[in-house]
C-alpha cells in the first residue's frame, strides 16, 4: 500500500487491482516452493520498476522504497534456497 500513497501523493491514478484466485494444491512441496519464489520475483521485478520510473523522472524515491527492496530480497531468500534443496543444488 505504500507504493500506493507514493503515486497518489504524485497526483497519479492508481488502485488495487483485481486479485485471482490463489492456487491451493500444488502437487508437492517443491512445487508450493517454486510457485512462491516465482511469485516474489514477479513482485521485485514491479518493485524495481517502481523505483526505477522514480528514479528516470527525477523523483527521489523515498527511503521506504529502499527498504521495501530490501525486504523483497530477504524474503526470496527462504523460497529460493529450499527451492534449491530440494534440486540437490545447494
């Protein structure tokens, strides 16, 4: 939701969007793992272009963009390295 009030403050549109239905059998742990990773690099990939957009016009993005980032990072730590594990890649 921050990132919400960031672009509303900045006189831009913006909203939730429309949330689909979360999957609920995933076959197998690995695949529960996988699925969530994928996820969160989908969410740091519209974070970062978040921040980069900031960044191109000009606008400092605020220090809690910065630690959103870095929060997305941590948190894709735990899905990749069981993801990994479970490979036999560690």
């Amino acid at each position: 939701m921050k990132f919400y009030g960031y672009l509303v403050d900045r006189g831009r549109k913006s909203g939730p969007q429309g949330v689909d239905t979360p999957t609920l059998d995933f076959g197998s742990v690995q695949n529960a793992f996988q699925q969530t990773l994928e996820h969160e690099q989908i969410v740091t990939s519209r974070i970062n272009k978040i921040y980069r957009m900031a960044v191109a016009e000009k606008d400092s993005p605020p220090r809690d963009a910065q630690l959103v980032c870095q929060e997305q990072l941590r948190k894709r730590r735990p899905q990749r390295d069981c993801s990994s594990s479970q490979d036999g890649r560690q």
